[in-house]
C-alpha cells in the first residue's frame, strides 16, 4: 500500500507505464497468509519490484516503449522474473524506457519522457530511466533494468542510486527482449549492495532457454559481502584525462583513488589507448545486431499493423514498420543495415569486431595485475530535459566509459558516491574480470 500510493503521488515522473495494483495487494496478502502459517520464506518475500517495460511477465503487457508492440502481451515469464516469483517477490508494475532500450535520456519513448525526481527540469538517463527514478523516488524497493552500453549504470549514476550490470552470460536473457543480443544483459537498480547483491544472486545462473548463459556455479554474494581485503585498483589515465568528462567529476575520482591508497590498497594509472574507438566500435555493432533483431516486428506476427488497405505484402510491412517505429529506433536499423551491407561490411563491421577483440584483450591483460577497475560512469551530471535530443553524436559520445563493459563482456557498477556542486550526484563506476561478480560487489560494499 506504501508503494502503491508513492507511485499515485508521483504519476508525473512517468516512470511506470502500468502498476499492477490490485494484484500486488493480493501478493502481498497471500504471503502474509503464508507467513503466518509458518510456511518457509523465500529469499525476496515481500520484496518489491518494478520491471522494465523489455522484461517479459506472463499475462502482462510489455512493449518496449514502443508503439509497435503497443497491447502486446506477454505469453511467458522472463526466467529472470520467474525466479524473483518464486523467491516470494511482488512485481509491482512495468517501466518506462527508451524505445527498444535505445537512448542515454529516456526521451525516446512512446510513453513521452521520465523526470529526474532530484530536479525535475533534467533527464534520468536511459536507456532504464523508469527503473531508476522508480528506486530514487521511492517507488519500489528495487528494479530491474538492461544493460547493453550503459542503460543500468547511467541512469544510476544520474539519479543516485546503485546500478549493476553483471558479466554477459550471467542472468538468462530467456525473456528479454533483444536490442543487441550479443551485449544485453539484465541488471538491477537499488539503494544499496546487499539489495543489489540478493536480487543478483536469486536471477543468475544456468537457464536451458538461453544457450550463451554459462554453467558457472552461482555463488552467495549476498552473505559474503564483508571483507577487509586490500585490492589491486587499476584507473585508466587517458579516461579521467579525457577533454569531454567533467574536471569536478575527474578529481573527485582521483581524490577517491588517492583516499584508497592511504586506507593500503594498491591503485596505479593504466594507459587505456582505445578510448576513443570504442564508442563507434560499440555503435557499429550493436545496431548491426539491432538491425538484424528487429527485423521480426513486421506489423504481421504480433504489434502494430498498418490500416491501410490495398497494400501488398512488403508495402504493409513498410507502412507497419514506419508508423510502428520511433525516429531513434529507425536511424538505428538504418545503421546497422548499412554498415552490414555488402559493399561496406568489412570497413565497418569487420573493423568493429577487431575494436572488441582488442580491447577484450588489453582488458584481459589489464585483470592479469589489478583485481578492479576505476572509472566514471558519464563524463557530466544529468542535463536538461531536451538538451541534446538534436545532436544525437553528442549523446552516442556520452556513453564513452560505459560501453567498454559490455564490449568486453565484464561485470560493472554504478555507487553514488558524489554530489557535484550543481546539486546534482554522480557515481563512481567499479569494473571485474568476467564472472568476478564477488569482488565487484564486496569492493562496492567497502567503498560505499
Ligand atoms: N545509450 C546506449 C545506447 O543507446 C546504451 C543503451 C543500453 O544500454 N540499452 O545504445
């Protein structure tokens, strides 16, 4: 009831698309019931959790924020959100989002935009805007989102909050609907690691639906949180150098690195030559892979479908897909077809994939000396509602040291560690080798 009314008093914020009020109630009553009864309690009774509107729940409608799947609903769970239910978890609603997961604002949805309940003139982040203003606000007490360049931990960082994303083939993502498939992952938004930790622990592991998840034994971050450990910290020198990132953000972070020096940590600069290529790298694949996914919502198998009459098979296709799609989500498969297309396949895509091979290994090479990695999560704090809608390689530019995890494929965070003089905050972001999932949230867990 407490959530429910949080939601009611702050409708404005946008940040869910449908609360699932009434069933909530009943959830909640019945695992009282249970409790009562002496029944044994899952790991999440209780909890409550609001869900990106890419998350797939069994009788409910989800969309993408997208016109062309506008009253779809789902036909299965997401084994993600199956195993929050069983665990004794309330789903509270769906959220808000950019279109397809495509964005750094939240501003590219079908839904119309998600305020940053901090200061209500300035975006949330995307491309999971809703899932983090719904744990900033208060909505829910925690949410999950997806990560395929940063759409967990930028939103995080830019409203406060904790954001994880884990290492690619950690959490099924049987359920999720593509943007990027070989990037996607589902991460999770809350207030503080042991939340963050549970819920991760809950989702992750084996799925027979979802064939690139590994069979890596999950471990029990939750309970294994506590430790004095001294870590080997590694920050890249030519990313806090960088020309775009914020100097009140860069020294804040080197004074934290300075700090963890003198509590005994080791904590060296590493050069980081690739900075600049990643972001094109990042763009030149994933709407390659977008390009390619989206190609199912053709207005004739589920979504919008054109009314006009007369039309042949590939023109009602057309008509589906131009009036289905948002302007965002069209420039993006436009992209990607062309930079898969014959004639300029290997200057783009080809070069793209030798980017991700390198940086996989210099990050490999990195993990050899260090156990963490330090870096910002944007280089600014969030910006005004419909500052950089129109300079859309602007915004592709901002998302500079987000995307080298999901290229490489490792586990990242985002801890609200910092609020800048604007009043706004602003995270520092902490990454581990692959599956190092431990480290990453008991490093998190010292620090915060
Ligand atoms: N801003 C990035 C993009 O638009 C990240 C999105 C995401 O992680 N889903 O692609």
């Amino acid at each position: 009831e407490h959530y429910l009314q949080r939601i009611e008093a702050t409708r404005h914020l946008n940040a869910f698309i449908d609360v699932y009020a009434e069933e909530a109630l009943q959830k909640a009553k019945d695992l009282d019931a249970k409790r009562s009864n002496g029944a044994t309690m899952g790991r999440l009774h209780g909890v409550v959790i609001g869900l990106k509107d890419v998350i797939c729940y069994e009788g409910h409608k989800v969309s993408a924020a997208s016109k062309i799947l506008r009253d779809f609903t789902s036909i299965y769970s997401a084994t993600a959100v199956i195993r929050l239910l069983e665990e004794g978890a309330i789903i509270i609603g769906n959220l808000n989002c950019d279109e397809f997961a495509m964005g750094s604002t939240n501003e590219n949805s079908s839904y119309g935009k998600v305020l940053n309940a901090r200061d209500e003139s300035r975006i949330p982040g995307g491309s999971s805007g809703g899932s983090a203003v719904a744990v900033q606000a208060g909505l829910c007490m925690v949410s999950l989102g997806s990560d395929t360049g940063g759409s967990v931990r930028q939103p995080a960082d830019l409203c406060g909050i904790v954001g994880m994303k884990p290492s690619y083939g950690r959490i099924s993502r049987y359920g999720l609907i593509a943007y990027a498939s070989s990037f996607d992952q589902i991460g999770v938004f809350g207030t503080n690691i042991p939340d963050v930790a549970i819920l991760f622990e809950v989702m992750a592991g084996a799925d027979e639906y979802d064939s690139t998840v590994s069979h890596q034994p999950v471990e029990a971050y939750a309970s294994l949180l506590q430790t004095d450990k001294k870590y080997r910290i590694a920050y890249l020198a030519e990313a806090l150098d960088h020309p775009s990132l914020d100097p009140e953000i860069a020294s804040a972070i080197k004074n934290l690195a300075e700090k963890l020096k003198e509590q005994g940590h080791e904590v060296e600069p590493v050069a980081f030559k690739l900075i600049d290529h990643i972001v094109p790298a990042y763009y030149v694949l994933t709407t390659a892979e977008a390009s390619s996914n989206l190609s199912r919502f053709d207005g004739i198998k589920y979504g919008y479908r054109s009314k006009a009459e007369g039309l042949d098979l590939n023109e009602l296709y057309k008509e589906s897909r131009s009036a289905g799609f948002g302007r965002e989500v069209k420039r993006r498969i436009m992209l990607g077809t062309f930079v898969l297309s014959a004639g300029y396949y290997d200057a783009y895509f080809t070069q793209a994939q030798k980017v991700r091979k390198l940086l996989v290994d210099q990050t490999q090479q990195i993990f050899n000396n260090f156990d963490v990695i330090l870096l910002p999560t944007t280089p600014s704090t969030a910006f005004r509602i419909g500052e950089k809608m129109e300079d859309p390689i602007a915004m592709y530019l901002a998302d500079i040291y987000t995307v080298m995890a999901n290229l490489a494929g490792i586990p990242a965070i985002s801890l609200p560690l910092f609020t800048h003089s604007n009043g706004m905050p602003f995270g520092l972001q902490v990454m581990t080798k692959r599956f190092d999932e431990l480290s990453l949230l008991r490093f998190s867990e010292q620090v915060m």
